[in-house]
C-alpha cells in the first residue's frame, strides 16, 4: 500500500516537473519571439512562466530530496567509524525535518489566515494564495521524502546513493575500462 503511494507520488513528481519545465520554457521562448519578430509579447507571459519556475523550483527540491541528492559535505566522514557517520546523517535529518516543520507552519499560516483574500497576481486575476500553496506543499513533500529515505536506508537497509556521485563512479569504471582515464606520467 506504502509502495503504492510512493509510486503514484514518484510519477505524479516526476510529470509535474517536466511539464512545468516544458511550459515556462516554451513561455519565455514564445516571448521572445514574439517581441522581437512582431514588437508584441504575452502580457501574461512572464508573469505565468516566473510562476511555473518558482513551482518547478521547489518541486525539483523535493525530487532531489527523494533522489538523496542534496548537497552534504561527507569527506569528514571516511575518517571514522561508520557508526559516527550513520548518527551524524540522523542528526542532519531531524534538523532538516525540524526546519521543515517551522517552514510549513509559518507558510500554511501566511496562505490560509494571512494572506489577504483579494490579493491577486497583475496580470492573470489569479488570486495569489494559488502561487504560494507551493510552499507548505514543498515543504511537507520534502518532509515525507527525508523520512522514506531514512526508513530505505535504516529499516529496509536500502543503500541510497547520490545519482551524481553514482554517475562519477560509472564514468570512473568506463575510463578505466577504456583505457581513456588519466595515464601517469614518465619521467
């Protein structure tokens, strides 16, 4: 069942991403060409494609989240034992989720009981508590993926790597199949 649901989130991330990448993507080129073949341009354009980046901005937070690609400084950690850096990586986790918590009652509180009901974005009428949902959702979705990698990695014992990290070892192992990689110099 947990699966299941993890699955539909993975997919449903996953789409949402790309279509707001495609969409403010195509909004600024459209933008462009337009305002410099026809002196004309969208006058909900770049309001819509500066909306749809700031959701994919924080989607691909919760995306990298998920793919346990967050930035960390972990050399420190090759120097111990692997108990410290288990307990450390906790530790960094639950202040994370902490932060989270914070953020996701401050912005559910901005959105639902301070944001003013008439406030609208300039061009597209919206009303702006539609834009800012993205908020105390991206927040939440950061929290339920920091505590699904936490139990892959400590319950199921799942050996989550970093898929840039994985990406630098296979082109590491390709080189050196090859023989491509740094050759040691004569002297």
């Amino acid at each position: 069942m947990l699966r299941a649901i993890f699955k539909v989130l993975d997919n449903l991330e996953s789409i949402i991403c790309q279509l707001l990448l495609v969409s403010f993507v195509i909004l600024l080129f459209a933008q462009i060409v337009l305002r410099n073949l026809f002196s004309y341009s969208l006058p909900w354009g770049d309001e819509l494609a500066t909306y749809a980046f700031v959701w994919f901005a924080y989607l691909g937070a919760v995306y990298a989240t998920k793919m346990s690609a967050h930035n960390r400084v972990t050399f420190q950690f090759k120097f111990l034992p692997r108990w410290v850096e288990s307990l450390c990586a906790v530790l960094t986790d639950l202040i994370w989720i902490g932060f989270n918590a914070v953020f996701i009652y401050l912005s559910y509180d901005f959105v639902f009981n301070k944001m003013n009901a008439f406030w609208k974005s300039q061009t597209l009428g919206i009303p702006m508590k539609y834009f800012y949902l993205i908020l105390p959702i991206a927040f939440v979705a950061m929290t339920l993926r920091i505590l699904q990698n936490n139990y892959l990695k400590f319950v199921r014992k799942v050996d989550l790597v970093d898929p840039d990290s994985q990406e630098v070892e296979q082109m590491k192992s390709a080189n050196d199949a090859t023989g491509d990689g740094p050759q040691p110099r004569e002297q």
